[in-house]
C-alpha cells in the first residue's frame, strides 16, 4: 500500500485530498466553531480574517456550517454504502454460492429495484419514512443495493468455480468459511474501489435530497440545505451558495479520484490505457 | 443490415419487461402502506377533525378496507385503463395533474440526453484522436470535474452570472413550446446544459476508452493500409464499432436525468413533475406521489427496453448469446 502510495502520484493525490476532508471534518467544533450561532450584526458578509468564508443570511459562519455539513455527508452517505454493501453485497454473493433458484429470484428482485430513477425510488423512500438525515442514508442505500450485488456476483460466481474453492469443499469446508476465507478476501479490491465510486456518487445524491429539503433537517447544517438556502439570496450574497456547491463538489470528486486511482493501481491490467 | 430479429430473443425482453412492470408496480403500490402511523390520518390533515367516520369514509374512498391482493388488482386495473386515482386535496384526477406536469420535465430531459450525447460522440472521438496532446489532457481534466459538477449548484452559478452579464434575460420558468417556441427553448439552455454537464463527461468519457479500443484493432488497421482517409477511419470503421456500449449508457444515463430533471427544475423554477411530487410529498398527498414515481419508472423502464432493442439491432452478437 505504501509503496503503491509513492509510484502512484494520482493515487498519492486522491489520498491526501479525501483525507484533508475527513480530517477537517472531524475537527470541525476545533476549527470551524459554532454552526448554529447567529451574529446578527455579522450577516451577509463576504470572506474577510474573521469569517474566512464570510457569513450567511443569519449571521452564521460559512465555514463552520461547510464543516459540519461535510460531518452530516460523510457520516449519512458512508452509513447508507456500509448498508448497501452489507446487504447487497452479501445477496450478490449468496446468489453466486447457491445458484438455482434463491439466485434467479434475487436478480430477479434487483432487477426490478435497478429499473427506478435513483432520484426517484430515494424521493419515493423518503416520502414514506419522513424527511431525515436517516432516511436518506435508508433511501441510498437501497438505491446502491441493487449496484453491489450485481457487482459482486459476477466475480464470486467464477471464484466459486476456481479450484481452491473446489478444494476447501472437498475437504469439508462449511459454506460459512468459505464465503469468509475464500470468497470475500478476494473481492476486497473490486469493493474497496466500488465503495469509493460510489461514494462519491452518494455525496451528490444527498445534496441533492437535502437541497430538496428531504435530507438533514435544520438545524443540522447540511451542504444541499445551505446551497437552498444560499439560493434564496443569490444577488444579495452569493457567496454561502458558492463555497456550499464548492465543497459538495470538493467532497465528491476526491472519493471519485480516489476510486479511479484505487482501481487503476489495484488492477495492474488496467494501468496501460485507464481514463486518468 | 437486413438482418431478421431473433424472434427468442425479443420475446425474451419482452418477458423481462413485464416481469420487471410488475415488479415496479408491486413495490409502487407498496410504498403507500408501508408508511408508518395511521397513513389515512395522516391523509386527512392537520386541519380536519380526525374521527373514526371520516377515517372509515377516507378508507373505503382510497379501497383500503380490502384484502390487499385485491386492492393492488383494482389499482392496477384502474391504472392500465388511465384511471390514477384522485388526488386527495384537490378531488381532481391525479392523471391530469401529471399530465398538465409531466412535459416541461420530458422536455428538460429529452433535450438534455439530446445535447450530452450528441456532443459526447465529437468529443469522446476529439480525445481519443488527440491523446496526450495538451488540449486533451485539459479536455480530460474538464471531463472528471464535470462528472462531479453538482448540476443544481451549476444552475444556480449560471443563473447568477447571467444575471450579472446580462439582466432582464429570461431564463426562469417555462413556457409551453406550441406558446412561444423561442421562449421556450430560451428558458431551457441554461437547465439543459447544467442538466447534461455530468452526462457529458461521463459518456464523452467512455468514448474516449472505446475508440482508443476500436483504433487499435487489426480492422481500422486494414482500413488504413487500404488507404482510407482519417476521417473515414474514425468516423466510419471505428466509432460505429466504439457507439455499442454508447448506446447502452446513454440508457442507462436517462434515468439519472429523469431523476436530476427533478432537482434542476426547482432551481430554474420550472413547473414540471417535480415541483408535482415535492409538493404532495409536503401534503402528504400519497396518491399522487405514488402515481408520479410510477409513470417516471414505466418511462424509463420503456426507454431502456427500446435500447435493448436497439443494441441487439446494432449488435447481433447480443442476441445470439
């Protein structure tokens, strides 16, 4: 992993930036202080030393409220991939282990959740969960559960085949084990790059929910909300719509860089002519 | 290209259309009694008095006092013949609500599909052609951040600008196509093209990988050695070759444009389907929203069928498999 991080300067890049990000966001009550209150005197103002990225149309510090909107992103849409990956992927690979007719009838069923608009079936969900920061983990991750186990059951259903599966059942060894020993270590790369990608997909998703209004509900900053919010007062101060999108923005294109880099350097195949 | 369609294979699709319909329409009708609490008290409103008559009144009105199979046949019977149900607020047929909301967002997707796969083709081809060179490479870089370019916030930047360089221009809201043609199509350049950016990237992307693909197989090879022109290579040998898994994408692709026409209407204050579910989601109007997912999911289920349909046309491999 290391020495991968040294040879591969995009890799090295994508790292660094996700992981600022993360960092930032963790220390967001540090380095950002109080989302929530409101300076009256200090409203609508522009970047300048004491609000490095000026204030919104309350009074509120921008960068406070980007920082723990990155807090509400990465912790609803990580909540929502661990969820789809857990689920979906475990009925992809279930699929690919027993065949028959339990595989047809999965597929079948992730067939017929595949076929929604992803914005659709979320907005659908969250109509019948109630608009929350929850729901709309709950929302995308079974929008990408259908995406993990498609994913997932092609390669088990040709490591179910390899010969040291053949051999583990041979000499006894319960499904169990080998779903564990066997099966999952060797797709850790196809999820650890999928998680990625997807990831990045699922910031924009809840941006887009939460600029709906039917995400995090105030007053839990959230990147889409301030983005709505910015939107309202657009030519009187533009600047909380801006630096909000610019940090959605931010968020999403470092854990799809981080997805390209990790795919290109796990697959070496992929290393002579990949996108970047 | 006179080939005859295998007739397996279409009635195969034909199957899986179906069965996926009915999957589509099962969950739809799901949604509505999966809610949690009281869904009909909840229908009723914070404004009426909640008593047991009017409960039972609600109930019968929407069916729900039936066995539930029996309720999803009278739906979806109902729904085959154009019935959608009424919507509970204003009494009017919920398939006239959508119908009066759904081409403003046919419009904002169709054109934009139109525009960011028309010109992901060029450019994917420009890129392949180009490799390496710089104004590739800036093209490529283009490329990836406008895959993650939120298209709301990029509406919301163009309207911003153009408002700075240009006041008074009209570019909110809609007018109907057979009303103004040119106003119409005024109000959608700014939508389509934060609508289609991302699907821009994304397929002038995958272009990209399958012309470096289709360039360097032994036929374009021949091509060139029988002395065709460049242009006749790229444009001819090679992309009708690369457009198969285009074609698929671009598919696929309109679903996220379905679902993004949702969100990019709000900011250009378009009144389509969006405003329509967003709205009854507010209301709690389950009706309607149950209706507006399913009409925009048999949509793109059908468009996908007809890609299906078309790669297996373009690409008779695909039916022989």
């Amino acid at each position: 992993m290391m020495r991968a991080l040294r040879q591969d300067k995009l890799l090295l890049f994508a790292t660094i930036f996700v992981a600022a990000q993360v960092v930032l966001a963790i220390l967001a009550p540090i380095v950002g202080g109080d989302p929530i209150e409101q300076v009256i005197m200090a409203r609508m103002k522009g970047p300048s030393f004491e609000y490095l990225l000026g204030t919104d149309q309350l009074g509120r510090d921008i960068l406070a409220r980007i920082l723990f909107g990155y807090r509400t992103s990465l912790i609803t849409c990580g909540l929502a991939v661990l969820l789809a990956l857990v689920v979906g992927g475990s009925l992809g690979m279930l699929a690919a282990f027993y065949r028959g007719w339990f595989d047809r009838i999965v597929m079948r069923f992730m067939d017929v959740l595949f076929a929604f608009p992803i914005i659709l079936l979320a907005i659908g969900i969250i109509a019948v969960l109630g608009p929350h920061a929850l729901s709309a983990s709950v929302a995308i991750a079974v929008v990408y559960i259908p995406i993990f186990a498609r994913l997932l059951r092609g390669p088990s259903l040709v490591i179910c085949e390899s010969e040291y599966v053949r051999g583990a059942r041979a000499i006894g060894a319960s499904d169990l084990r080998i779903v564990f020993r066997h099966l999952l270590p060797n797709l850790s790369s196809v999820i650890l790059v999928q998680a990625s990608l997807l990831l990045s997909a699922a910031i924009l998703v809840e941006a887009s929910l939460s600029f709906l209004g039917l995400g995090a509900q105030p007053p839990t900053p959230s990147l889409g909300q301030m983005l709505s919010e910015g939107r309202n007062f657009l030519l009187l101060n533009p600047w909380p719509a801006i630096f909000s999108g610019l940090a959605i923005l931010f968020l999403s294109l470092g854990f799809n860089l981080l997805g390209d880099a990790l795919r290109d350097s796990l697959d070496p195949r992929l290393r002579k002519n990949s996108g970047i | 290209m006179n080939r005859v369609l295998p007739i397996r294979f279409m009635a195969g699709r034909f199957l899986d259309l179906l069965i996926v319909l009915f999957g589509v329409s099962v969950i739809v009708f799901m949604m509505i009694r999966l809610i949690p609490g009281d869904a009909v008290a909840i229908m009723l409103g914070a404004n009426t008095e909640i008593t047991p008559e009017r409960i039972a009144e609600l109930e019968s009105r929407i069916g729900l006092d039936k066995p539930i199979v029996v309720q999803y046949f009278d739906w979806i019977t109902g729904i085959l013949q154009g019935d959608l149900g009424t919507s509970i607020w204003t009494g009017r047929p919920v398939a006239k609500e959508i119908m009066a909301n759904i081409w403003p967002t046919l419009e904002l997707t169709f054109l934009s599909v139109l525009f960011g796969a028309g010109l992901a083709v060029p450019i994917g081809c420009f890129m392949a052609e180009a490799r390496g060179k710089t104004a590739e490479v800036l093209v490529r870089v283009m490329a990836i951040a406008g895959l993650t370019i939120p298209s709301f916030w990029l509406g919301i930047v163009l309207i911003f600008l153009l408002a700075k360089l240009l006041p008074g221009a009209a570019m909110l809201g809609y007018v109907p196509f057979t009303e103004d043609p040119l106003g119409n199509l005024q109000r959608m350049i700014l939508p389509v093209f934060a609508l289609s950016l991302p699907m821009l990237a994304n397929l002038s992307r995958l272009v990209r990988s399958a012309m470096l693909d289709a360039l360097g197989q032994d036929y374009v090879r021949t091509a060139k050695s029988k002395g065709a022109g460049r242009f006749r290579v790229v444009y001819w040998h090679a992309l009708r070759n690369a457009l198969i898994p285009f074609i698929t994408s671009v598919g696929v692709a309109t679903g996220y444009l379905l679902g993004g026409a949702i969100v990019v209407e709000q900011v250009f204050a378009i009144p389509g389907l969006g405003q329509l579910v967003l709205g009854a989601i507010s209301e709690r109007n389950y009706p309607l929203v149950q209706s507006s997912i399913l009409v925009l999911t048999f949509t793109f289920v059908m468009v996908n069928f007809v890609v299906d349909i078309l790669y297996a046309i373009i690409d008779p491999r695909v039916a022989q498999r």
